[in-house]
C-alpha cells in the first residue's frame, strides 16, 4: 500500500490505532515493540508487519492482560483467540473473583478487581476509545447489566476518579472519555423509552439532588429500569428544588430516587418534604415513595420507613416491588 511506502510515522500509526503517541513510545523502550526500521537511525518509521504487532499488543492489553505479558505474546507472533467469557452468573449472584495480581499495570488504584476492570483501565488511559467501547459492550452481553455495572464499571470508574483526586489534575481526559462512553453503553442497553405505562404503573422519578452533577449511577439504575418495563423520568443532575416540586405533582410518580454521590450535597430537608409532596382528589391523594440513594447519604437520619438501596441491585428489587403494589392497588 502506497501509505507504507516509506513506513508509518508514530504519530500516523497512533491516529490508526486509537492511542497516545506516548503510549507507543513507552511500549518501544520497555518491551522492544517498536519499528523495525528507524530513518537515520532515529525517527520511527512503522512497517505493515510492525502495525500488526502494535494492533496485536492493543488487543491483549484492552482484554485485560498484563503489558508485558502482553508484549512477549505479540511478538512471538499470531496467538490463539482468547478464551471465551464464562457464562453469566444466576439471578443475584456476583461475577466470581479472578486470582489477583500484582498491579494493574496502568497506575490506576483497582486493587483485587475482575481482569475486565484493568483491560477497561487500561484502555481508557491510553484514550482507547474504541478498545472502551468494544470492552463496555463486551461485558454488557455477557453478564448482564446489573453485574456488568456492580464488578467492572463502577469500579473502574471509582479507580479513574481516585486516580485524578491524586494526581493534581491529571486524568481528567481519562474520566471523562471513560464517563461518556459508560454513558452512551448504559442508554443503548436501556433501548428507546417505553411507548406507555406497565399496567397504568406511574413512572419512576429520577434526579441529582441540587449541586450534584455525577449521574452515571442513575443512568445505571435507568436501564435496569427499562429493562424490567418499568416507566421512568430522567431529570438527571442538580435538580432545583422548586423544579423537582412540579415534576413530582405533575406526573404523581410511583417512586422518587434522590441521588447524592458527596455528603456535601445531602439534602435530608428535601427528601422528607418531596415524601410529604402530596397530589390526586381529595380523598385519594398519594405521595410517593423517596429512596434517597448514593453514598452520601451515609449518615443521614431518615424517617421511619425511608428506603435506603444498597446498590443497583437492591434498587431495581425495591422499585420493582413499589411499582408492583401500586400496581395492584391500582387494578
């Protein structure tokens, strides 16, 4: 092909691949996976055999294996397929823990988390989007979304927020290619929204307490919902008061989940006056149930009765069983 003429510069073989310059280079001085030609002995210039190690080594490394472990296989040359993904586990039971190992390889803080969050990790620092992609839809198919969100994105995601709170401002490109491609990869597995209500069910209310913007969560608990046919409103982050106020007397929810990631933005005064928020005739008014959600919350006191989700599982559970009463209330 005439683009290899005179061999592939770094930056061209990046822009191919989907990686930083850096990441390359990095690989060339560790593990010796560099060009086989250099011009002038100095500038890399990549050949079609070198890109196909480098394609190789991207797609050991976004499956979660160790570079340079990684490494050693591109260069021995064509591998094997990668095993297949073990079966999703049953109703309620976590994703089974691999072995740990000894770092992840890419600085970010897993600690003893699936193979899936460092292949995840890793392709996010190296802004692999499409590698992200391909990794979020991967484990989407295979365990199931509830598993897929508790054991590989929320941990990766967490690790990558850690990673920036540490490191004076670095990793910001990270978080927010990781969080936009969770994003996207949670609203595709939700699907269009419902054309109407489960059996006259009113829907569920979501919203981002005032002054918190991390909806991810909530995205989360969005496509459970959609994939249990349950009705929901997405309001997304930092909802004012007065705007929530309506929202709940306009559409009369079965449920409103309150999302609050940092204890600087729990608001206990607001979720015990949208549980007195009242609507309907007199002598059938309602008021929905509140489930103040996230951890920070942790601490709060709550009125009797006040359901707190321990995760995105439980969430689903305790919505599915309100929804299912205000059901059968309604028929």
């Amino acid at each position: 092909m005439t683009e290899f003429a005179h061999g592939l510069t770094t930056g061209a073989v990046a822009r191919r691949l989907g990686v930083a310059p850096t990441t390359l280079r990095s690989w060339d001085r560790r593990y010796g996976i560099g060009p086989a030609a250099r011009e002038d002995g100095r500038h890399r210039r990549w050949t079609p055999e070198d890109v196909a190690v480098l394609h190789e080594m991207c797609r050991l490394t976004a499956s979660g294996i160790p570079p340079a472990e990684a490494a050693r296989a591109a260069l021995a040359g064509p591998t094997p397929a990668l095993p297949a993904l073990p079966a999703p586990p049953a109703e309620g039971e976590p994703l089974p823990r691999p072995a740990r190992r000894p770092g992840s390889g890419n600085g970010l803080p897993l600690g003893a988390v699936r193979q899936e969050c460092r292949g995840l990790g890793r392709a996010a620092v190296r802004l692999d989007a499409r590698a992200v992609e391909d990794m979020l839809a991967s484990v989407i198919a295979q365990y199931g979304l509830v598993a897929a969100w508790e054991e590989v994105m929320a941990p990766t995601l967490h690790a990558v927020g850690r990673k920036w709170e540490t490191s004076g401002d670095r990793y910001v490109e990270v978080e927010h290619l990781l969080s936009w491609h969770v994003s996207s990869a949670l609203r595709r597995a939700a699907g269009p929204p419902p054309s109407g209500s489960r059996a006259g069910v009113p829907p569920v209310l979501l919203a981002c307490v005032p002054g918190e913007q991390h909806t991810l969560a909530l995205e989360a608990l969005a496509a459970g919902l959609a994939e249990l046919g349950l009705p929901t409103l997405m309001f997304g982050p930092a909802v004012p008061p007065e705007a929530l106020d309506q929202a709940v007397r306009r559409t009369g929810p079965a449920a409103v989940v309150l999302w609050s990631q940092a204890r600087s933005t729990a608001n206990p005064p607001l979720a015990r006056h949208v549980a007195d928020t009242v609507w309907g005739v007199r002598g059938a008014r309602a008021r929905p149930a509140v489930l103040p959600a996230g951890p920070g919350w942790a601490g709060q006191s709550f009125a009797p009765g006040t359901l707190r989700p321990g995760g995105l599982r439980d969430a689903l559970a305790l919505l599915r069983g309100l929804c299912d009463a205000v059901a059968a209330g309604q028929s």
